[in-house]
C-alpha cells in the first residue's frame, strides 16, 4: 500500500523545520469540525513527541460531540483568549495550518494575525484552490480527510511507530467524521489500510462512532423531525431539496452548537434528490445566514457555494454565508436550485 505522499524534498524541509522551531501553533478553521480538531490533535501529539510544546488555537466554540476528543481542553478557543492567541502567533517561528486553504477561514481577526505573524507557515489541507502565503503548501484534495493526509505525513516521518492511543483516535475521528462515518469520499483502499493501522493503537473505534453520531440533546432530534416535516422543501423535478431555520426555531428547539450538524445530509436520503441546502441565521448578527451544501457524484456544490452563496469547499460539501434577511436566503436557494437543474452534469 503506498501511503508516502510527500516528495523527498518535502519531506526533509518539514523535518528540518520542525527541528528547528521552537515557537509551534497550530491552528484550524472557524466553527472547527471534527477533521479541524482531529488534525490540530493529531499533529500536536506528534509535536510533542519530538520535544516541543506546540499551542492550538481555533477561532471559536466547537460542538458538544467533540469534547470527548483527548486533550480537547488544552485547545485555546480565540473568542475567549484573544490575547493569548495574538502573542502566539505574533511570537511564533512556525504555524500549521490545518482543514483550511484560505487565511480568510479563519475570520477577520486571526485572518489579519496569521498574515501579519512573522512565523514560517505550512498548510495540510484537503480543500482545491489553495491560497495561502507558506514555506510549504501540502495541499492534496484528492484526500478524504486532513486527518487522513496527516496520517500519511506521520507515517512518512516515521512518527507511526511512537503514536499513541490519543493521536490515533484523534486522526481516526477526523478521517470518520469528514467521511460521513465512511458512507463518501471513502472508496481508497488505502482508507482502510490506514484504519487498521490507527487501529493497532488500541482505541474503541464503535465507541467513537457513537460518542459522535449518537451523543445529541433529545431537542436537536427534535429540531430534526421539526425539519423534515415542517421546513423541507422538495423538488422533485430539480432534484434537489433547501430548508430554512429561523432564529426563532432556533430558540424555540434549545439549540446549541453542533445541533445544526449533519442535517444538510438527510435529504440526500430521498430517491433521486443529488443537492441538498440548508440555510440558518445567525443567532447574533441580523442579516447573516449560514449556508451548507452536500450534494452527490459529479454534482459539484462546491460551484453553487462559490456562484451563489460567498462560500466554496469541496465537490459534494461545501458551505458559505449570505448577508441578507433569511426570506432574500430562500430567494437564492431557489435560484442556485434552478441553476443547478438546468446543468448538465
Ligand atoms: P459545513 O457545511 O460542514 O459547514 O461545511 C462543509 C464543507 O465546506 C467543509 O469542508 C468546509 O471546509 C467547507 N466550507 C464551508 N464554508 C466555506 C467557505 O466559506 N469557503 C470555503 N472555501 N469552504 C467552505
Ligand atoms: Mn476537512
């Protein structure tokens, strides 16, 4: 199985950079996912096997599903420390930046600091187009997960051996989580030659299945069955499917971060439907909506976020934002539908 995926150069220069700093953040996404999280985790249960001292830091909250993932609690959320993270970044020799390819992502403030930190950058990232000021840019979107591509990185430096039981779980879980539990993007046999080899750690993987997918409140179930049956809205002939959620939904179904999660999926459950859009006001900001996108096979969402909807990502989940009122979100959910129907494939 041929897991390398670094060339020789590569390879060598992130070692030697490694070797050589001392100052390490790493750092991922706003609204961090499971591969954000599972990849800063990784990577810095690899740091510190090499003697170093590395500090996380993401934009904001993460969902209640995630906090199970070890050392979770040494990760510096910016909204809450923002001094903290600015004098890492400002003092930093390296940054990794991980699940993302745009400093953008990472919202206006720690955008700016990233730019502005004297620290050589490196991305491991999945996402196309990559645009970000590094030393090295290892940027694959041909893989399912940053996680997976870190695992490849590891493996190559030769960190497999010495991995531990909590980096192997924290890899697994981003390959897991950005895979949909492997239902897509997951037909390399080298997946599963990964896996067997995370497994070799000692981890429970059926009980990180659960303490993802079936650890939420009994509101967002209901929040679920609320949407499918009163805010779905199917079309047939266009093959697609959009809900709204209004703040008031929001209010009124408790919701909490992460509750929101995955329901831009079942739709695709639907015979023949291939886009699914969810739209979701913000609970702070008057006139922003946040968009998700999942479609299937060669129906790229990745487009429809950049076309319609400020966003972008990958070709069957994507995301973007509208600054509009949730109605005018409608609006244009229906126009990207339109066009989508319209396409051929
Ligand atoms: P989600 O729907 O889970 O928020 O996002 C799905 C995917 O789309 C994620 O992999 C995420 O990285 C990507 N994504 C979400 N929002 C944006 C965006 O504004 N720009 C880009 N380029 N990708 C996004
Ligand atoms: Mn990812």
């Amino acid at each position: 199985m041929h897991i390398e995926i670094l060339k020789d150069e590569e390879a060598a220069l992130l070692k030697s950079l490694i070797e050589q700093s001392e100052k390490i953040v790493v750092c991922s996404h706003q609204n961090p996912d499971g591969d954000a999280l599972g990849s800063c985790l990784g990577l810095a249960e690899y740091l510190k096997r090499q003697g170093k001292e590395p500090l996380i830091a993401v934009p904001d909250a993460y969902p209640d599903f995630l906090q199970w993932l070890p050392d979770s609690q040494t990760i510096v959320r910016f909204d809450k420390h923002k001094e903290t993270v600015e004098n890492a970044l400002a003092n930093a020799e390296l940054v990794f930046c991980l699940d993302f390819n745009r400093a953008e992502r990472l919202g206006n403030d720690i955008c700016q600091m990233l730019k502005a930190s004297p620290a050589k950058k490196v991305m491991i990232d999945h996402h196309p187009d990559p645009d970000l000021d590094t030393v090295l840019s290892i940027s694959h979107p041909e893989m399912s997960s940053t996680c997976e591509l870190l695992f490849r990185v590891e493996w190559q430096l030769g960190g497999f051996e010495k991995m531990t039981k909590k980096g192997a779980v924290s890899i697994y879980c981003g390959m897991m989580t950005d895979t949909g539990g492997f239902t897509f993007n997951s037909s390399k046999p080298e997946i599963f030659f990964i896996i067997s080899q995370l497994l070799t750690k000692g981890f429970d993987k059926d009980k990180v299945y659960r303490n993802v997918f079936h650890n939420y409140s009994d509101w967002r179930m209901r929040l679920m069955g609320y949407v499918l049956y009163q805010k779905m809205r199917v079309f047939h002939d266009w093959h697609a499917t959009y809900f709204a959620i209004s703040r008031q939904d929001i209010k009124r179904f408790h919701f909490i971060k992460g509750d929101a999660e995955g329901l831009v999926n079942l739709p695709l459950q639907i015979k023949g439907i291939s886009l699914s859009i969810s739209l979701r006001e913000d609970t702070e900001h008057e006139n922003l909506v946040w968009v998700s996108l999942r479609s299937v096979d060669n129906v790229a969402c990745n487009e429809i976020a950049e076309r319609f909807f400020n966003g972008g990502g990958h070709r069957n989940a994507s995301g973007g934002r509208l600054y509009c009122s949730l109605e005018e979100a409608e609006k244009t959910a229906m126009e990207a539908i339109k066009w989508h129907a319209e396409k051929q494939y």
